[in-house]
C-alpha cells in the first residue's frame, strides 16, 4: 500500500522516519516533495558527504545536485570551517541538531540564514544524517531593517532633545534683556507714555513672559526624555491631595474637586505628581468659566493596569481634533479663551510613556473632558 497515496499531513521529523519504515517509496516522496531543504550526507566516503539534495534545497542554495554529490557542506562552500565545527559539537553534545540557527552560504554569495534540524537515520545497513532546513533571511532582514529604523529613531530623538534645549537655552538671553529694557521703561519713562504708549508696553510685557513660559516648557519637555525613571510604590491618595491642596491655597478653590479611594501606584512620584498637576490644573481651568465647575478624581484596576480618570465639566472639545491633543504646542482653544502653551499635555504623554502606559482623552463640545491614563500593574 502506499501510504502518500492517501492525505497524510507531515509535521516533524519523527512522522518522516516512521513513514519511512513503513515505505521506502513515501519517503523519497516526502524528501523531494518537502516544502523545505533537505538533504542527506553519510560518512561511507571517510567524510560527510552529501549523496542527495531536494528540489527546495538546491533551488535554496543555487547548486545542481551533480556538484554536491560527494563533497561536504565546507567543500562547496555552504558551510564555512568555523560554522561547521560549531555544528558538529552542538550534534556531538546532542546527539542531533533540532531547531538550531546555522549561517549557511549560498552559491552567489548570499547568507542564508536558515533554521535547522540534524537526526541520524539508518538506511540499508548505512547511518546517514538527514538534514532539514528553514530559510528564515526573510525574518532576520526585517528585523535587520526595524533594528536599523529603531536605532536612527533612537538618535533622531536625541538631536531633537539636544536641540530643544540647546535653542531653549540660548533664547533665555535675549530674553532677559527685552525683560531688562521692560524694566527701565517702567521705572523711568512711565510718566513719558501716553495711554496708548502704555498699552503697548504692558502687551510687549505680556508676550515676554508668555515666551518665558513656552522656554521653561520646552526645556521641561526635553529634559523628560534624559530622566530616569524611579519607580516605587506611590500613595496615590496622598500625592493627589498635595497637588488639590496647592491648587486651592493658589485661589483655584471654586470648583467643587472630588477626588474617589485612590489605587496605589509603581512609578517614579515626581514625575507622576506633575501628571497630576498638568491634568488637574487643566480641568480646573477648562472649567473655570462654569457657573458650578465639578472635576472628579478616580481610578480603577485590572490583572493588567491601573487607571486614572481626571473629569471635568468644561469647555470640552470636538473629537475630531482629538489626535492634536498631545502635540507641542497644539492647542484646540485660543489664549484668548484659555491661557496656556500647548505643552503640558505633551509633558503628560511622555511621562506616561516612559512608564510603559498610555494615555487617552474622551471629551464633547462646552460638555467637558475626561483623561485617562493607564500605569502596568506590577
């Protein structure tokens, strides 16, 4: 009977030998027909030689089966010394090879990079090694690929970082000397200026501290991605009443701040604790020109993470601009509406980032906005 007349399904190695027991005829089936290379070497010559390839194998490495009979992988070239030794100790250690990276060489050159199993296997009186290989070049070059993207992102990010604070520094000296020459216009000329002269100087004075503000901002920002991160176990509860307390002794008191049991966290507290203020600070004051301004606190856990939610009943805004929110400098409210520099919920993003979290926000027009933001439980 023969048994590759009928559908059976071939999986590992094991179902190749039994199949081969059982007809001589359905292996050399399965060896030509395998799906991947395969080849067979015996020691009767006094070296490994290969007596056979399969149809995958040769087309695989670009040889015909004439010039591989007879000579060994590092004769041909597939295998180079080093490699084949290596083989041979792991196959000596094992008493096979099974599911092992080897370097293989094709014949124009080309690294195959293949995963491969060895087994013994006796055939009229002769023990041969019959060899299976998978051609994995495809997966090591794309992960070659997304390695070499990683690693220019990597140092993009640095030149980034490096330059945010490297302009963000060099522009607090012009800046100190408009402040200075602000100064002196105040202490000496005010009684020079007329109403219209005065204006204008208290607008040049507004818009100097509102760059001062964006410099520290962007400084604080690029400062983020050089930071470690200090984890240990945070009293949430605790740390969020510092930032409300601060809030209210600051005169931002009006809103009626609800704060639910809060869930412990692992992270580094600083920077969680200006999470906090960024998220709270923004409710408070997106929700300020509310007759009755409500922002709740709360959080909630899983198997996999913790979160935390910061409510408000504000300005809200459109979702459709949502994929703004996290950007430097993007702000869906004009500074007329809204003081602020478009920083903070960039600050926000990367400090959750760098504790392996995320960070989302669900908000609807003159409705309010909630933020929630995900820290792994560990």
């Amino acid at each position: 009977m023969d048994l590759f007349s009928q559908n059976i399904q071939i999986d590992d190695y094991s179902t190749a030998v039994r199949l081969f027991r059982e007809s001589r005829e359905g292996f050399v089936k399965l060896f030509n027909n395998s799906p991947v290379c395969m080849s067979m070497t015996t020691t009767t010559l006094g070296k490994r030689a290969y007596v056979r390839a399969n149809e995958k194998f040769l087309s695989t490495f670009g040889y015909t089966e004439s010039e591989i009979v007879g000579r060994t992988s590092v004769e041909i070239g597939i295998l180079d010394q080093p490699e084949s030794d290596r083989v041979k100790q792991l196959i000596t250690d094992k008493g096979r090879l099974q599911n092992d990276y080897v370097k293989c060489i094709a014949k124009d050159g080309r690294i195959v990079h293949t995963i491969s199993s060895i087994e013994f296997m006796e055939m009229n009186g002769e023990q041969y090694l019959v060899s299976f290989f998978i051609d994995i070049s495809t997966i090591i070059e794309q992960q070659g690929i997304i390695e070499q993207h990683a690693r220019q992102l990597e140092a993009l990010n640095k030149e980034l970082e490096s330059f945010s604070y490297s302009v963000s520094h060099d522009l607090r000296a012009p800046l100190r000397a408009i402040n200075g020459y602000i100064k002196i216009l105040e202490e000496d000329f005010t009684a020079s200026l007329d109403e219209e002269g005065k204006r204008l100087l208290t607008t040049v004075q507004r818009n100097a501290l509102k760059m001062d503000m964006l410099i520290s901002d962007l400084l604080n920002f690029s400062k983020l991605g050089k930071l470690p991160v200090n984890k240990r176990m945070i009293d949430m509860n605790e740390l969020v009443s510092e930032v409300v307390n601060e809030f209210r002794n600051t005169g931002s008191d009006r809103a009626d701040i609800r704060v639910g049991t809060l869930h412990p966290v692992k992270g580094d507290r600083a920077l969680i604790r200006q999470v906090m203020q960024n998220l709270i600070g923004n409710a408070l004051k997106y929700s300020s020109k509310k007759d009755a301004p409500v922002v709740s606190i709360s959080s909630d856990a899983d198997n996999t993470n913790i979160t935390f939610r910061v409510q408000d009943n504000g300005a809200g805004f459109d979702m459709k601009y949502a994929e703004k929110l996290f950007g430097v400098f993007q702000r869906l409210h004009k500074t007329s509406e809204f003081e602020g520099t478009g920083v903070g919920l960039a600050i926000v993003q990367r400090i959750i980032n760098k504790h392996g979290g995320t960070i989302t926000a669900v908000a609807e027009p003159g409705k309010g906005a909630t933020f929630s933001f995900s820290i792994p439980a560990e």
